[in-house]
C-alpha cells in the first residue's frame, strides 16, 4: 500500500525566448548559454498568471476536458478521468506566490471545483514539488490509520502542483541570472492505494545557506504611519528590513544600484553544492527503500542545468540515458521544474507500470530532497 500517482500534467506560457533574444538585454551568446547549461529557449509568462498555468496543468493532471481553458496549453498524462470533487488536499509550492491571501492552493481550488479540499501553500524554493509531494504522503498516510478513521474523514486523494514565475524576480540586467530562468507549472494527483507500492521513500533536507548563495528578498511594503515614539500620519520611513537586509547580505548590491527584490545567486557555489546534494539524496531514497541503482528504470532530477545532472549521473555512476532531460527549451522553472519533466516522462511513455523512478532536487534555503516511487 501506499500514495500512487494516478495523474500528471504540465502547462508552459505562449510566449518562447530564443538565447539570441538574450543578447537584446546582456552581453551572452546562443554558444555559452547552450554549451554551459543546455538551455535553448525557454517560455516567459506575459499574458498568463502562475494561477492560469497551474489550473491548466491541475486540469491536465486530473485528465479534465480542457477546451473551455485552451489558454494556456497544457499536457497531461492521467489513469482515468478524476472527479474534481475527490480531491482531499491541495498543496501548492511556489516561491513567486501571484497572492499570499488567500493562498494560491485555495484559489486554484475554486478555479477548478475541487470543493472538498483543504489547501495551502509551501515555499521549499526548486525543492518545493519534492516537499510537497512527501507531506501529501504523509498526510495520506497517517490518515488511513488515523483513531476513528472513517470514509468521511479519510484524506484519499492529493493535488501536488509546483508553479514559478521566476521572471517576475529576474534582474534582467544580470546575465549570470537571467539566461537561466523560466516559467511554468506542474501538477500530480496522488491516491492513497491499498494495493500497490507507489511512493516507497523520500528524503528532505535543510543546509543552512550561511553564505547567501541564493536569495530573493521579494516584499512588497505598504507605508505605515508610526515612528519609534508614537502615530505619526506622515511617517512611513520603515527600518524594520534592514536586519533582513543584512541576514540576507543585499545591503552592498542595492546600495550599488541593485534592485532589492530580485534572484542573486552565486552560480559556482551552487552548482558545488548542487552536484552532491542531488547524489546524496538519491543514494538516501536507494538506502530507505532497500533499492539499488540497478532497480531504477528512471531518474527525474530539477532541471537547473544540463552540466549539473550530467555531473550527478557520472557521480552515481548511471548512464545519462537515464535521466529526463527537459530544460532544453523550459530552463530553471523551480517549482514547476520537476513536476514539469514528471508530465513529459509519462506523456512521451518513458515510464511504465512497475517501474521504479526517482525524483531529485536541489534548491534555495538550501533545500534538497528525493521521493522514489513505483509507477
Ligand atoms: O535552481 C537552483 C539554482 N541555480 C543553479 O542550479 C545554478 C548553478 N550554477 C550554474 O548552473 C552555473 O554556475 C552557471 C550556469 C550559473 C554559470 O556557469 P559557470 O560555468 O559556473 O560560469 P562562471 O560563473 O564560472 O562564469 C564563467 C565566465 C565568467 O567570465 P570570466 O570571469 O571568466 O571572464 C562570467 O562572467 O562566463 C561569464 N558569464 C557569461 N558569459 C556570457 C556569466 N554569465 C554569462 C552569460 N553569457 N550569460
């Protein structure tokens, strides 16, 4: 027994950003870009909102009919249509959340008629989808055997999306940023199954990001009329973020004429950390399951760079085959990153019944995680 994956789906903006385009806003080329990260193009989000994306890859997901929605286009791969009103729980993880109240899980509720669910939203940066998808578990889990348990009370069935803008945070001045990101949105549907295996072990992790390697300080302030003293109605000057700003180390960059709210990212020493971090997660999941190498059919990692997944499959020593290589024309989406070549791996049939697949990724905070489990 345990949480199986009965559908999945993936939904991608209209609107496809060549390298060459780049050139336009930084000083890059179709050759770095392509050589040092396997990005080709990817799609910028101008006339959708992370909400639309993920309510067309949710309905991809749940194998919904999609002609009243056709915009964005989506792609799913699902077991048999599912009732949007079976549906116990939405998680939604994001870091680029379009509202944070209500969340966007209980938007896309209502979006999609999912009348029963309780949802809420998860921040674990391009982890987000792999956290996500091990709390549905473990919800589902703990409440089959929960005291008192009944079909009422039961928590069957999970929506698991993962949504990024990730242009609405880009300096798209910067060129060590801006020719990585992209947007978009994926989205599972688990079911807690008496019969088969499905998720047979995760693992989650924190390192503590004590260099600000990766940050985004993205608040948004509303002015506030109080000093030090007292009610001042033409004080608004608020000191409250400049221990934030230090935390996070943004004070030089914004002094030298930065923009406060946007991705910094030290490349190299993410990639360091991003290269053992994916290989100790798989080994964890491999050790939780009483797996081997060998009885994996397919490992679907974050797509954050081509060079970074080509470094884990050497360190782990598996054939490069395989790994689900999506991000040539998608780049670094975060959340929606796993869940996105999740979709293409069952759509284009790469996964099969019975197989074992991992899923792997790495992310701001600095998390990292796995879940292995049995299509
Ligand atoms: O979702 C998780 C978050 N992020 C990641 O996983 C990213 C992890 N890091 C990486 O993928 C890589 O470190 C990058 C793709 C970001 C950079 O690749 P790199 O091979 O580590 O390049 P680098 O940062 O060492 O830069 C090499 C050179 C530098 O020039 P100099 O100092 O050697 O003259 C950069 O200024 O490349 C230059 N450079 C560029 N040139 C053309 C940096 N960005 C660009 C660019 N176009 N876009």
């Amino acid at each position: 027994m345990g949480a199986v994956i009965i559908g999945c789906g993936k939904a991608l903006p209209d609107r496809e950003v060549a390298n060459d385009d780049l050139q336009a806003l930084v000083d890059t080329n179709d050759e770095w870009i392509s050589s040092r990260t396997g990005i080709f193009t990817r799609h910028i989000a101008v006339a959708e909102s992370g909400l639309t994306l993920a309510a067309a890859a949710a309905a991809a997901a749940l194998g919904l009919d999609q002609r009243d929605t056709l915009k964005p286009a989506a792609q799913g791969w699902s077991a048999q249509p599912i009732d949007p009103s079976s549906i116990d729980l939405v998680l939604f993880a994001t870091v680029t959340p379009d509202v944070v109240v209500p969340s966007c899980a209980a938007l896309v509720k209502r979006m999609l008629g999912l009348d029963r669910a309780v949802a809420m939203d998860i921040n674990a940066a391009c982890t987000g989808f792999i956290y996500g998808l091990t709390v549905a578990e473990s919800m589902l889990a703990a409440s089959q055997s929960a005291p008192g348990a009944s079909s009422r009370t039961r928590c069957r069935r999970a929506l698991v999306i993962g949504c990024d803008r990730l242009s609405r945070v880009t300096d798209w001045n910067d060129r060590n940023t801006c020719v990585l990101f992209g947007d978009g949105a994926g989205a599972a549907v688990v079911e807690w199954s008496d019969e088969k295996p499905g998720i047979r072990a995760s693992y989650l992790r924190n390192d503590d990001d004590e260099k600000n390697a990766l940050t985004c300080a993205n608040f948004i302030e509303a002015p506030q009329p109080f000093s030090p003293v007292g009610v001042d109605p033409a004080a608004c000057e608020d000191a409250s973020l400049s221990g934030v700003d230090a935390l996070l180390g943004i004070d030089e960059a914004v002094a030298a004429g930065g923009m406060r709210q946007v991705i910094r990212m030290d490349g190299r020493s993410i990639f360091k950390f991003a290269s053992n971090a994916m290989t100790h997660a798989v080994e964890e999941v491999l050790e939780r399951s009483g797996l081997t190498l060998d009885d994996i059919d397919c490992v679907i990692p974050h797509q954050a760079n081509e060079r970074i997944i080509k470094f884990a499959a050497k360190k782990l020593g598996l054939d490069l085959d395989a790994f689900q290589l999506s991000i040539a024309n998608t780049g670094n989406t975060s959340s929606a990153s796993v869940p996105m070549a999740l979709a293409d791996a069952y759509c284009t049939g790469r996964v099969k019944e019975g197989d074992n697949v991992v899923l792997v990724a790495f992310g701001g905070g600095l998390t990292s995680g796995a879940v292995l489990f049995q299509v």
